[in-house]
C-alpha cells in the first residue's frame, strides 16, 4: 500500500488572491496557470504506518503542514495512518509555490497507495483542499480553476514559451498566501475591485491564450500580477512581498522591451518574479535577470503537464 507521485509547481497568469469559502479553499474568482517543469515535487504515501508523519526535504514538517495533508487523505477517505515523504527539486524557499506541487503530489499519491481509481477533476478537488493552488497542478499544462477543481483547457506545448523564474529572496514570507489573502478581502479597500477584474480578465486570457498570442496574454499577466500586489499592499497591516531585487527585475524587463524583446512579468506571494517569454529570447531574459542586484539564481523553465503516479506497490489481497 505504497504509491509515488509527481507533480509541477504552476504560475498563474490570471491569480487567486480571495476566497469566497475559507474552509472549503473556493476562490472568489476564477484563475488561469501554466506548469513549470524544472519545478517538481516527487510525494511518497506509504499507508499502514503507525501515525501520520510528513517529511519535506528530509526534515519533519510542521504541524500546520500535517493537519493540511489529513485534510486532504480524510477527503479522499484514506483512514489509515500515513507516511508522506515528499522531495522538491527546486529550492522550498518563499514564494516557488512547492505547495501547489506538494499538495496535488500527495493526493494522486495518497489515492492510488489506497487503490482508489479516481479522475483528474476528483484528484484536482481533493489537492485544492491541501491548497487552492494545488488544484491547478493536477491537470498541469495550462489549467484554469473557477470551482471545486480545475482543469486543462491546453496542453504544454499549445503556446511556446519560456518561464525564467529570478529568485529573488531566501528564506521563508512573512505573510504566506493563506493569511495574506484573507488579510486583502478583509482589510484592503480595493479587493471588490481586484476580484471583479480577475473576473474581466481570465475570459480575456482564454481568448489570448487560444489565439496563441504571448504579446498580449503576457501584458495581461503582468498587470493582472501588478494589481493582485497593489490589493495586498492596500491591505491593513500592509503586505509588501517584494524586495529590492523584485523591483530591480521589473525594471531590467522594461528595459528589455524597450528594446525589442517581447517579456512580461508574473509576481506570486512572494519576492520572486517569474518572466513570460518566447523561447528564442530565454538566453537573454536569463541573463539580464542573472546582472540584476540581489538576484540569487535564475531557472529557465517550460510549460510542464500534470501530475502522475510513477510507482506504486500494493500488497495483494488475499481471494
Ligand atoms: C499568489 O494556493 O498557496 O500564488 O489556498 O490558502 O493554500 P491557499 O493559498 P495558495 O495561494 C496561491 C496564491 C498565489 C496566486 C496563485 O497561485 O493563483
């Protein structure tokens, strides 16, 4: 009664920052991702342990961190006493979203180390109880999150793109995304005006999207990104997410477009920023965001699909 996953971390070009249920995870507006694919978590749920335990990277998470990952093996009816094992490939450090990946990781894993047969959409509902992001990791390539799950409205490869993601910070938020955007709806005086542009936008960022046209889906996306941090900044006590390298990379983009190379930024919970690009002009992001101060290290990425069982071993039941 062992199974293996692995899922992707995914950007979000149209965001969810507000939620309409806080116990349930249901967004307030509907959102729109991409999966990376050097962004990967691998999850191992072992059932018949003697307790819950969840290890991350070797080290034993936290107790919030458990009570999440119950959450999600209690939905899916997994009674038993697990233990998780998960690994990231990219460094956890604030804002690279591994719960998004964490999260849909662990239910795919969780259900078929339980024998579960279980659809995409079921598997997307049971990781948006981890994390509402992680709903949009299950189905990966580009996903879009209105309801209880999410799914793939194109595949990987429908758009070419490159994800170059600046790290621009180490170390965990101050804020992470759960109390941030609870914070916003509760405190900031332009939320009912970010949400109703959120839901202007990810009709727009479809029809983008299917035009396959990056110039303009990646100008939504940064403005999309630039009003999700003006709402959290509203917010009462403020919520600054960037740091100097942030803004030195906002400003190393625009200097890029000035001249001639077409990239736009996305901006999550967090100090890091993430450059939309075509995949010929990668080498140049990368660079120009690696010369920025304060910019630790650069990850050019691709669109990456959803997650998956890699291995799973289930002990045969007796006739
Ligand atoms: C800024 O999914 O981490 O990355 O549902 O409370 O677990 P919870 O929040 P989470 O929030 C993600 C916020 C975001 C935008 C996005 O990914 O859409």
């Amino acid at each position: 009664m062992k199974a293996t996953a692995v899922a992707h971390a995914n950007i979000a070009l149209v965001k969810y920052w507000g939620k309409r249920d806080d116990a349930l995870l249901l967004p307030e507006a509907g959102s729109l991702s991409v999966a990376l694919d050097r962004l990967l978590t691998t999850t191992t749920v072992e059932l018949g342990a003697p307790e819950d335990s969840l290890r991350i990277d070797g080290r034993a998470a936290g107790a919030a961190e458990l009570v999440r990952a119950r959450a999600v093996l209690d939905a899916a009816g997994v009674r038993e006493p697990a233990r998780i094992v998960s690994r990231n490939d990219f460094p956890t450090a604030a804002g690279l979203a591994s719960s998004a990946s964490g999260f849909a990781a662990l239910a795919v894993a969780a259900c078929a180390a339980a024998g579960q047969e279980r659809s995409q959409r079921e598997l997307s509902a049971l990781a948006r109880l981890g994390s509402g992001s992680a709903a949009r990791s299950v189905p990966g390539g580009w996903a879009v999150w209105e309801e209880g799950d999410a799914e793939q409205v194109a595949s990987a490869d429908h758009l070419p793109l490159r994800l170059v993601v600046a790290v621009c910070g180490e170390g965990a938020k101050p804020v992470g995304s759960r109390d941030g955007m609870k914070r916003s709806r509760d405190t900031s005086p332009y939320h009912a005006a970010w949400i109703a542009q959120c839901r202007r936008d990810l009709p727009d960022a479809l029809r983008l999207l299917r035009a396959r046209d990056l110039p303009a889906l990646g100008a939504l996306a940064e403005r999309n990104a630039l009003r999700m941090h003006a709402d959290a900044l509203a917010a009462d006590p403020p919520l600054l997410y960037w740091q100097p390298a942030t803004v030195g990379c906002l400003h190393a983009l625009r200097r890029l477009r000035e001249q001639g190379t077409g990239v736009w930024a996305t901006i999550d919970a967090g100090p890091h920023l993430v450059a939309l690009c075509a995949p010929e002009a990668a080498e140049r992001v990368e660079a120009a965001l690696r010369s920025v101060a304060g910019v630790r290290d650069a990850l050019v990425c691709a669109p990456a699909g959803g997650a998956h069982v890699v291995d799973q071993s289930l002990h045969a039941r007796p006739l």
